[in-house]
C-alpha cells in the first residue's frame, strides 16, 4: 500500500506537485497518467525517497519513508524514466549489487539473477558491460534491478519506453502477475491504451494536482463523460489543442 | 534552398546555451549558499595572495640584481609558461575528446543546416575556455606581481593580454587536431581510454625531462666556467619554436622598454594561420570521426573481481561489501582513472630522486638551519603531493555515482554507509602512501626520531583531513555530467579543495615548526634552555584539534548535502 497525503514539491515560486492526496490499495495496479510536466516523475521521485518533499508526507506499507527511510525502501522496487546504469560494471555484477544493496546475497540471489536475465532475455550479455547494451537492454536491466529483492511495491516511472513488443507484453504480464499475488504497482505511462487495459484504478494529474482519480468507469462518472473513451477524458482534462489552433500552426 | 542562402547563426548565437548555462549556474550558486559563496571567496583570496606573494618576493630579488636579474626574470616566466603550454596541451586533448565528439548537444548541432567551421570555431572557443580557465587563473597574481614589480603602467594589463590570448589558442588548435586525428583512427570510447595513457605517457616524459635537465643548475652559478657562459645560457632561448616563450618575450619587452616586434607578430600570426589550419582539418575529417565516435566497443569482462578482494573484505555487512567491490571493479576498468595511477608513479619517483639529489650529507658541513627547513619543506611537499593524489582520486568518488545515484538513493543504503565507503576506499591507500613516502624521505634526510615521529604524527593527521575534504568537496561542487572522469579534479570544486588542503597543510605547518625548531635546537646544541615540552604539548594539541575538525566536520557537511542532493 502507498498513501500520500497532502505531498507538495516547490521549486522556488514554481510548485511541481501539489497537495496530492492519494491511497493505493495492496494488490492493485494503478495507473498514473498527466502531460509532460504534470508532476508525475516529481512525485515518483519523492516516493522513492530520491526528492524530500516540500511538505506532506509519503507512507510505503504503512512506513513514513522521510522519518523511517531504511524501513520503507527496503519494501521498494524503484523504476525510473531514464536507464541509467554503471557503464564498467557487467549486467549480473549490476544485479548482484543491486540485491546488496538491500542486504541480499547467496546462492539464492544468484539464482534470482539467472532466472530474470531468463526471462528479459539477457543472459547472453550476462558477464558483458553495460555500456554495450542498447537502451531496451538497460531498460530491462533496471526492470531485473527492481525485481531482485523481492519488493513489495513496485513504483515504475514509463516502464514501456524503449520496449520491444515483446518484452512489453511480457511486462504487462508480470505486473498483473505481481498484484494477483498481493504486491503493488504504481506506474506512469503516455500509452492511455496500457493504462486502460491494465490498471485496476487510474488518476489524472495537471499541474501538479490529481484532477480525476479512481476506476475507468468512476472517473467517467466524476467528469460527466461516460460515453469517452480514455484518450478523449484525458484531453478533456489537461486541455488538449483545438482543430483551429492546430490549422493554424501548421499553416504557418 | 542553395548552401549560401541559408543564414548562419552568428558564433555568439552558438555559444548561447553554454555562457547562459554557466550564469544560471553561478546564479543558483549564489542564491542557495552565501556562506559558501564567502569560504569560496576567502579561500581563493588566499591562495591568489599566496601566489602573488611570492612571485613578488623572488622577482624583488631578481630586480635587484643588475643584469642577470631582468633576465632571470624572463627565463623564470619562460619556463612558468612551458609548464603551462604542456598543461593546456593535455587539457585541450582530453577536453576536445568530450566538446567535439561525446557532448550531447551534438546531435542537435549536427543535425542543424550549420557550416563546419562555424561549428569548429564554437566548438573551440567552448575548449578552450573549459581547458585554458583554470591556468588563466593561475597566471592572473604571476602576471600581476610582475607588472606590479617591473612597473609596467596602466597599458600592461592590455598587453599582458594581448600576448596571452593567442598563447591560449594555439594549444587548443593542436589538441583538437590531435583528438581529431586520433578520434579517426580508433572509436571514441576507445580513444578516451587511449587518451587517458597518452596523456599520461606525455606527462611522463615531460617530468623526466624536467628533472634530468636539471633547470636547477640555472640557479648554481657555481657550475658554470665563467660568467660569461652563465650570461650565454639565460639569454639563449628555451625552446624558441613554442608560443611560450613568444608571450614571455612580448611581456619583458613591454616591462623592460625594448622595442621588438616580432614576439608579437609570432603570436598574432602563428595563432590565426593556425585556427585557419585546424579548421580545414576539421572540415575534412570531423564528420568522419563524428561517426565513428558513436559506434560502441564491445567488450567481455575476462577476470571479475571477487575472490581474494571479497574475502578480504568478508567482515562487512554486504551492502558496503559490494558497495567498495563496485567502487573498486569502477576505477580498475576505467582507464581514465586507473591510468592515473602511473602519473603518480612517476610524481613519486621524481619527489624521491629530488631528495636524495639534495646535497645535505654529501660531506659538506650544511647549516643546521636548512636542514630543518628541508625537514619542513619535505613534510610540505609530502602533503601537496598527498592533496595532489586525494583530488584525483578522492574527489571524484560522488560524482561519479553521477547519473546512477537513483539507485543507491532509492535503496535501503544509509547514505552514511555510502560516504563512509567512499571515504575509507580512499583514505586506507592514501594512509599506506603518506606512511611510506614520510618514512621513506625522512630516512634519506637522516631525520632523527623525534622529527620522524613528529613527520609521521602530522601527516597521518592531515591525511585524514585531506581524505574528508576531498570528499566533502566533491559532494558540495558534483560534476554529475561529466564524460571523463579525469576532467572532474581540473573542476572549479577540485580548485576549491586544492585551495582549502593546502592552505590547511600551511597553517599546520607554520603552526609547529617555531617549537619544533627549537626542539631541535635543544637536541642539537644543547640550547637555549626553554620550556618546549610544554609549547609541544601545546602546539601539537592545537595540530590534532586542527586535523580532527577538517575532518569531521567537511564529512557532516557532505552527509548533509548528499542527504539532500536532488536530481
């Protein structure tokens, strides 16, 4: 379970995330849309402990990480937007300590390593750097890197950035797998149609607040739009350019 | 569209980013930490004042000196600015490595309808400011205390430069030539390795150079015939072909009233002809290389490192375990850091020569006064070396997570844990160093115990502080985005902590060596008769209290920033 409660970021005059309210249920995956610049990788970065909040605070499994921070990350897999690994290090050293870092090491965890560089298709490049991988292979990489400690909730910022489909799908998989068994997910994405087909319930931040929040079906209730599709309600809500605005723009 | 009617950006234009960059950089600086701002400003103002200090004490004793004096004075700024054409050379190599061919607004600007030399020249003028600002910095109390004690006018500054800007130049246009060339022949990724030994093989060979030449001898007249040859030698040349010695002759002719022109038509024609040059080689194998530096190098690891290094390390929890492993497994298969390693081989191997070349027990009868300032010298230069060896290696290790640190922030790892890592990595080798060159030094001098043990005391002591600052440094000025990792020391941080060590390394040594002396004295002579224990006891608890707060608090003050560092 993630709450947040009244979670504000302030850059100076500029508020990137503000007084956000929000309780993610254990065993659900929740889907976390908004345009560019809404606040959604601000506010991820502050669950994961990465940015200390302006004010509010951020409860993982009911641990307050800015007041018990070791407790509340050690239930944490964090994904983040970029995939940024150590270049010199190869893929199973990066994985072996990624489990280190939350105290997990043996033969166990070298099973662990050997079963998800399987299953993302990456143990040919086990024992190479990572600074030959392409951007798909990091971004799996980072995906195995999350997965290895066995957390409880996952925060996952674009999982699907620089995706093959097929290892796309087998994602979708393994997130609907990983709530069936209790476990939580979190994610922001662009691609409305994976947030409509995965997500148990969805919110809708702009300009750093959540402006619609619940399932499909309640968040077409809340905005009077039960007969739009996701893609429509979501431009409804963060205001979406006209057809004569756009006319305009190209016609220069 | 023709190529000659698309309008160019002016160069101005193309440096936009970068200078507007720096501002905003500088006014984020200034609005969150004024008391940083202020050390900053102390500590620089120090070091300026040091510099400038004693460039205008040794060039009032040269002035003083009729004749060979004036041209000391010159011979001294010719060699100032050999060191430096060597230094820029170096730096423009490394550093056109990352604006010409790893920057990441090159996409962008290749991808652009810009001209090839106006990107040459963008690109250039970004090297040379990036590679050229530190020596510039340098040089400003040098050029200042010879202006000021050769009376040069209100025009000197001008001249001054006038005769510096093109010496900037022509460094950079050859070391962006060579990176070009080298670019060309082997892939980027390959070549920054690569880079990283030339570099250090030139550095090499410059000190071997420097120390078996002997320019020591200029300042032994003794060894000379006659006057006559003496004069002969100081007023030949160095090295007439290098811009060096043009700009050190345009600023003594200014200084001296001569009236020679050619110094400074060398340097404005030989620099113009010589951007003219870079740029067609430019056009002809930039986008060649530019293509070539994006392709990857793949690699296999042949000999991970575990094993004997993890056992070793067995006692720790396994976060810091493979916190240090990974550190470790970093620095040994970046050449840019490993290859480091070797240039301190060669500073230590020529330290030591230098020390046992010192003429104190060859059989002469030495004053007891030299030997003890030698003494205090060799624990100086003990500790810059060891500043030296902490800024390369210690000073780094945060920036370096750089872009990764998400992971260790994200994870349960006490940042505590981490610092305490990165601090005891660098710290544990760097004691070993400080213990075996201070012993080893002492021994070639015939210290005795007590100035051993005092030697061996206050090294261990600033080492520890040395390590801490470094570290500290590191944090409060990262260098996240750097491409090379030999480029983050040269950082306006790196300068900052170079400051702050020595003038640490200064206070702790001033602060002993009156009572040490005179410790000294008593074991010697005999007298004059005192109470030194207890100035010792005093002085040696104000050296620990000294050494024990560089080091604790720079290291709370790193836990602090990188508690919150945000990115």
């Amino acid at each position: 379970m993630i709450r947040l409660v009244q979670l504000t970021k302030r850059y100076g005059k500029f508020t990137a995330v503000d007084g956000i309210d929000l309780v993610i249920p254990t065993g659900e995956l929740f889907g976390f849309l908004g345009p560019n610049g809404a606040g959604k990788t601000t506010t991820f970065r502050m669950i994961a402990g990465i940015l200390q909040p302006t004010s509010g605070t951020v409860e993982i499994g009911g641990i307050d990480i800015i007041h018990r921070p070791l407790e509340a990350k050690q239930r944490l897999g964090f994904i983040p937007d970029r995939p940024f690994v150590y270049d010199k290090l190869t893929g199973g050293e990066f994985l072996r300590f990624a489990a280190a870092l939350y105290g997990q090491e043996g033969p166990a965890i070298e099973r662990r390593i050997d079963e998800l560089l399987e299953m993302f298709e990456l143990s040919r490049w086990k024992d190479e750097l990572t600074e030959t991988y392409s951007h798909g292979m990091r971004q799996k990489l980072i995906i195995s890197g999350a997965l290895v400690h066995r957390p409880e909730v996952i925060v996952v910022d674009e999982p699907m950035v620089g995706l093959d489909p097929k290892s796309a799908r087998l994602l979708k998989d393994l997130f609907r797998h990983f709530v069936d068994r209790g476990g939580t997910v979190l994610m922001s994405t662009h691609t409305l149609e994976v947030a409509e087909t995965m997500c148990d319930q969805i919110a809708i931040v702009h300009g750093g607040k959540i402006v619609a929040h619940g399932t499909m079906a309640e968040v077409r209730e809340q905005t009077s739009s039960e007969d739009l599709g996701l893609e429509d309600l979501f431009l409804k809500l963060t205001g979406g350019l006209r057809d004569q605005q756009l006319d305009t723009i190209l016609e220069g | 569209m023709t190529t000659a009617s698309i309008v160019q950006p002016s160069l101005w234009t193309m440096l936009t980013p970068r200078w507007r960059s720096a501002l905003a950089r500088l006014r984020q600086e200034q609005s969150g930490a004024g008391g940083r701002v202020l050390l900053l400003a102390l500590v620089g103002f120090m070091f300026w004042a040091a510099v400038f200090g004693i460039a205008y004490r040794v060039l009032r004793y040269f002035r003083g000196v009729a004749e060979i004096g004036n041209l000391m004075a010159g011979k001294v700024l010719g060699v100032i600015l050999l060191a430096f054409l060597s230094l820029l050379l170096l730096s423009n190599i490394i550093t056109a490595l990352s604006t010409f061919f790893l920057a990441k607004d090159l996409d962008l600007l290749i991808a652009a309808p810009i001209d090839r030399s106006r990107l040459y020249l963008s690109k250039l003028a970004e090297t040379i400011v990036h590679s050229s600002w530190m020596v510039a910095l340098l040089a400003l109390p040098i050029f200042t205390a010879y202006g000021i004690v050769y009376q040069g006018g209100p025009w000197y500054p001008v001249v001054a430069l006038a005769a510096f800007i093109p010496y900037l130049v022509m460094p950079a246009v050859v070391g962006t030539a060579i990176t070009l060339i080298l670019v060309n022949v082997f892939p980027a990724r390959r070549t920054r390795e690569l880079l990283g030994l030339m570099a250090t093989g030139t550095i090499v060979i410059a000190l071997a150079m420097l120390r078996f030449l002997r320019p020591e001898q200029l300042a032994q007249p003794e060894g000379f015939r006659n006057l006559v040859d003496y004069l002969a030698v100081l007023r030949t040349p160095t090295s007439p072909l290098l811009p060096s010695e043009w700009t050190a002759a345009m600023i003594m002719n200014w200084l001296l009233h001569i009236g020679d022109p050619w110094p400074i038509v060398k340097l404005w024609g030989v620099a113009p002809v010589a951007v003219a040059l870079g740029g067609l080689l430019h056009r002809w194998l930039y986008h060649r290389g530019f293509s070539k530096a994006q392709e990857g190098a793949e690699r296999k690891i042949r000999r991970p490192l575990r094993g004997p290094v993890a056992g070793f390390l067995r006692f720790l929890p396994v976060s810091k375990r493979e916190f240090i492993l990974k550190d470790l497994r970093l620095f040994f298969r970046d050449n840019t850091q490993w290859s480091q390693l070797i240039l301190l081989a060669v500073l230590l191997i020529v330290y030591l020569f230098n020390i046992k070349s010192l003429p104190l027990h060859s059989g002469e009868r030495v004053p007891f006064r030299l030997v003890t300032l030698i003494s205090f010298l060799n624990l100086g230069l003990a500790g810059f070396v060891l500043s030296a060896v902490a800024a390369r290696f210690i000073f780094p290790a945060i920036s370096l997570e750089g872009r990764q640190m998400w992971l260790i922030r994200s994870s349960p790892l006490d940042p505590q844990a981490m610092l305490w890592s990165k601090y005891w990595v660098g710290t544990v080798p760097l004691l070993v160093l400080a213990l075996v060159i201070t012993v080893f030094t002492n021994w070639l001098l015939h210290a005795g115990v007590f100035m051993m043990a005092v030697a061996v005391g206050t090294i261990v002591l600033y080492t520890l502080a040395a390590s801490a600052l470094a570290l500290s440094f590191g944090a409060l000025y990262p260098q996240f985005g750097t491409e090379n990792a030999a480029q983050i020391p040269t950082s306006f941080g790196g300068l900052v902590y170079m400051m702050s060590s020595l003038s640490l390394l200064a206070a702790i040594i001033m602060v002993q060596a009156g009572p040490v002396a005179a410790r000294l004295r008593i074991d010697q002579f005999g007298y004059p008769p005192g109470h030194t224990t207890a100035e010792l006891v005093a002085v040696g608890s104000i050296v620990v209290a000294t050494c024990a707060a560089a080091t604790i608090i720079p290291l709370r003050m790193a836990l602090r920033t990188v508690e919150r560092m945000e990115w």
